[in-house]
C-alpha cells in the first residue's frame, strides 16, 4: 500500500467524521433489545435495510426460521421468537472478475436497557462525551457495525469495484448466549473467503474466543424451623462455603484447561455468579430454613475443551468439597446444566486473510496489531464450523456492555473504517 493511498483514505473519512456520527447516533437511538426469548430488532433492522438499498447493494431478509429444519440443526437454540420481525438483513456486492470475497458481520441486537442506573444519558439518548459515545449497543455492537457500513458505503461512492464479493450483514439474536441469526445466514449460504465480526474487542485481532457453560449448583437442605430443638441444616451456609469455593475452583479449572491465548492477566478463563435463589417452583415461601439454594453460574472454556470434559473436571471438584469439608457434608449438592454449550472456537493462524488484515491494521495506524484471544464468548464457532469460513474478531474499545453508561471510543470507528478499506483493497482483488 502506497502513503497516497493511506492519505487518500485518510480523508475521506474525516470529511465524513459529522455524517458517521449521526448515522451511528441514529442506530443507537432505536431501540433493539434482546428480551429472551423475544427480540426487538425489527425498527433498527429496517433503517439498516434502507441505508443498503440507498448505497445500492443487493439486500435479502429473512427470519431465522425461514431457514428449512433449521431447528433440527445442533446450532439451533430453541424457545426463542421471531413472530414480530426480526429479520436478518444481508447486503451484497457482487465483484466483477471472481476475486477473493469477504463477510463484514455483526448483530444488531443489543443488551436490555437495565441496570437503570445511567448517568451520562438516557439508554437510547445517545450523546458524545469526550470522543465517546454513549447509549445502550454503542460498543456491543452497533459501532461495529457503523464501522462497517461506513466502509462499503465510501467504497460504493468512492467508485472502487471489487474483484471478488462483498458482504455486510446486520443479524439478530445474538445476545442471551443466541446465534441463530448467524446459523440462518450461514445455512442459506452467505459464506465468504473470510469474515471479521465487529465485536468489541478493544481493537485487538481476537482469532479465538472462549466457549461458555451455564448452570446450576443445587445445595438441598432440611427445611423448617427448630422449634423443637433439632438440627437443621441451612442450605444458605452451604451456598455461603460453596461461593468461596468457587474461587477454589477457577484456578485449579485454569491449570487444567490452558491455552497459550488465554494465560494473560485480565485474559485468564473466568467465571460469574449471576443468581442465587431459594425458590421451588410456584411454592410458597415462608419464614424458616428453604430447603434448597440454586447458585447460578457460568464458566468459561479455552478452544477444543468438550462438555463431557468440562462436567467431569467439575464434578470431580465438587465431589471431593462435599466429601471433605465440615460444612458442605451436611448437604446434598446437585449439579445441572442450564442452557446450551456456547461452543468456543479458534481459527487457523496461518490463514491468509489474517495476515492480511495484520497488513492492513498496521497500515493504517502506523501500529503494531495485537494478535489475542477475546474475554468473551460468542457465535463464532458458527461462521468457523457451520460456515467454514476463516473468521477473526475485531471492534472497538469501550466499556459498561450490558451495564449503564455503555461507550464506545468514536476514534477507533474512523480507524476501523480505514482499514477496512484497506483490507478490501488488498483482499477482494
């Protein structure tokens, strides 16, 4: 890539920097929520779908399960619904000479507005604060998908012709542990020679990303009260000594299941308590000892790591604590497993496309590409193992996703546009 080019590119993003603002202002402006198992992404999607059509490109939509026996496929997640339009939108441009081609993908869906305790600005009252951005979805993921918009549209008006395809895709459900927006786009064949999925990934190339299990650790008790005296055994001091546990146990799950991609401080495999409850069903409650604790959890994995693995290790562990400890042996611990397998996923390095993208990051920026594995799990073992596609992660920095006061750093947007561009320059050729 000559200095011209990079100068030429350059500026005409800036030019464009007030127009990408508002246009990415207005995205984070409709609301798109995911509220398992319902989604409202219809709106957001239908200003995506217009703004494709506006740039000239081919578009398709269609719901996830517009996709024949799409819900017999081991991808699928059932109990979720797309009665109220939540339409996937793919937008095509066809290149002239059977080139290279690539996807640009992200999900339009974003978090529910709660925690409501925002401060900067109301969740869908996006406002910029000091080169930030906030508003509900501004980092996951809609600056992602700004970012690549923006990219094919300046290409479209710019009067590049790409050699092989191009495709940008806005998908719904993804959040919630989803991905049955992505397993319809990949089934109905919208695969490519590479992707990049706009995740939020602080700008760093992610070729990997941890699976996540989800479940329940059940502490069963004696309910009541001892009027008489006897001993009762609370399930809530079990559920007390088994979350100290916990701490226990990522680190010995850490030494079993390492990765050279996820050793680093702040990049280890991690785990989250998200719930705890004494609640049996439609039962009444009432004053007195419950007679058990649920502990919701999640536990993240490294690439290649099985669920057959992962619940033998971690019964193994729970095992032993309930045989062992003074406190745990007064219980009966159950251990169930909640939701499906988020499946991790890594993509060959020596794919040809990274070390394009590598190119082009640096490029641009004049900085070296930080080569990684992301903090979290996703849907990208869809594109990689349904889609066969070579697929990395990159997105901008930001912070508080799916908390208040979202942000995301509006000057890793113009910067991802860049090489963007140059990506496809070099790779669609």
């Amino acid at each position: 890539m000559t200095e011209d080019i990079k100068r030429s590119v350059y500026l005409q993003i800036e030019k464009r920097k007030k127009e990408i603002e508002e246009w990415l202002k207005k995205l984070v402006s409709i609301p798109s929520e995911n509220r398992y198992p319902d989604g409202f992404e219809a709106d957001a999607q239908n200003f995506i779908e217009d703004e494709c059509r506006k740039c000239g490109l081919e578009v398709d939509t269609f719901l996830p399960t517009d996709i024949r026996n799409i819900e017999k496929h081991d991808y699928w997640l059932s109990g979720r619904n797309y009665g109220n339009g939540r339409k996937n939108v793919i937008a095509r441009w066809k290149g002239d000479s059977g080139g290279k081609s690539v996807l640009l993908s992200g999900h339009v869906d974003v978090a529910p507005f709660e925690p409501d305790n925002w401060k900067e600005t109301r969740p869908f009252v996006p406002v910029i604060k000091e080169g930030r951005l906030y508003g509900r979805g501004a980092a996951d993921m809609k600056g992602g998908l700004a970012a690549s918009f923006w990219a094919v549209k300046i290409l479209r008006e710019s009067g590049y012709m790409p050699a092989g395809d191009i495709i940008f895709e806005s998908l719904v459900d993804e959040e919630f542990a989803g991905g049955n927006g992505t397993l319809a786009a990949r089934l109905k064949g919208y695969n490519t020679d590479f992707a990049i999925v706009t995740e939020p990934t602080r700008m760093e190339i992610c070729t990997a990303c941890p699976g996540a299990i989800l479940g329940e650790l059940i502490i069963r008790g004696n309910a009541g009260i001892p009027y008489m005296g006897q001993p009762i055994y609370n399930p809530i001091d079990g559920a007390s000594r088994a979350i100290c546990f916990f701490e226990e146990w990522i680190k010995y799950w850490r030494d079993k299941n390492k990765h050279e991609l996820f050793l680093e401080k702040g990049k280890e495999l991690n785990y989250l308590l998200w719930d705890i409850s004494t609640r049996v069903s439609d039962e009444l409650i009432q004053m007195g000892t419950p007679a058990i604790v649920k502990i919701s959890w999640v536990v993240w994995v490294s690439p290649g790591t099985s669920e057959e693995y992962f619940f033998k290790e971690f019964r193994k562990f729970w095992d032993e604590k309930a045989g062992q400890d003074e406190v745990l042996k007064n219980f009966d611990l159950e251990i169930k497993q909640t939701f499906h397998f988020v499946r991790p996923w890594q993509t060959d390095g020596s794919s040809e496309g990274i070390d394009t993208i590598i190119r082009s990051y640096s490029d641009y920026t004049d900085k070296k590409a930080d080569i990684a594995g992301a903090t979290f799990s996703c849907d990208m073992a869809i594109y990689g193992d349904v889609g066969r596609i070579p697929v990395i992660l990159l997105g901008p920095r930001g912070d508080n996703l799916h908390g208040s006061d979202e942000w995301v750093l509006l000057e890793d947007i113009y910067n991802l546009i860049g090489i963007f561009i140059l990506f496809i320059k070099d790779w669609c050729k």
